[in-house]
C-alpha cells in the first residue's frame, strides 16, 4: 500500500471511531439496499462514502480504482433510477406547502 494510503488509513484508526461509523454506514445501508428499504435515503447516506472511497483511490492507491468505479456506477444508476424522489431535495428555493 502507498505510503500516502497508510497515513490515511493509520489517521482513520486513531480516530477510534471512524472507521466503526464508516463499516456501520456500509452494513445498514448495504441491508437497506438488499431488502429494498428506504432506497433513497440509503443511497443518500452512502453517497460520501462512494465519494471518498473514488478520492481515495484516485489519489493515494490507484490499484482498486476499477472497483471504486463500479460502486460508483452503482451509485449513480441507483439514484437516477430514484432521481423523482430527489428533485424537492434539489430545488433551489423550497416554500413549505411545496413539499
């Protein structure tokens, strides 16, 4: 492993709690996604996960970067599949009797 990818990860272990919140965040959003429960509030909680794990192996181990784009092709397709769900959450103004 790069020396830059064990620094970020040593950084992560010292924390104590990172990655125990990331492992938990994969394993509830990966039951929600298998049992089909609250698809698109999974696939928003997992979104910067996805994210860091591309910026991870863009930038500091290159070897896994396959993988790490077809998690975030997963991603992607799963919420354009859901993307009606998402459109108030992306409006740029909201008024309270519009949601």
């Amino acid at each position: 492993m790069p020396e830059g990818a064990e620094a970020f990860i040593g950084a992560l272990m010292k924390t104590k709690y990172m990655l125990k919140l990331i492992s938990g965040t994969e394993v509830i959003v990966g039951a929600l996604l298998l049992l089909n429960r609250f698809v698109p509030l999974a696939l928003a909680l997992i979104a910067p996960v996805v994210v860091n794990i591309m910026a991870f192996h863009v930038f500091l181990s290159p070897s896994g970067l396959s993988v790490a784009i077809f998690v975030l092709v997963l991603e992607v397709y799963l919420a354009w599949t859901h993307r009606s769900v998402y459109r108030s959450m992306l409006a740029m103004r909201v008024t309270p009797d519009s949601v």
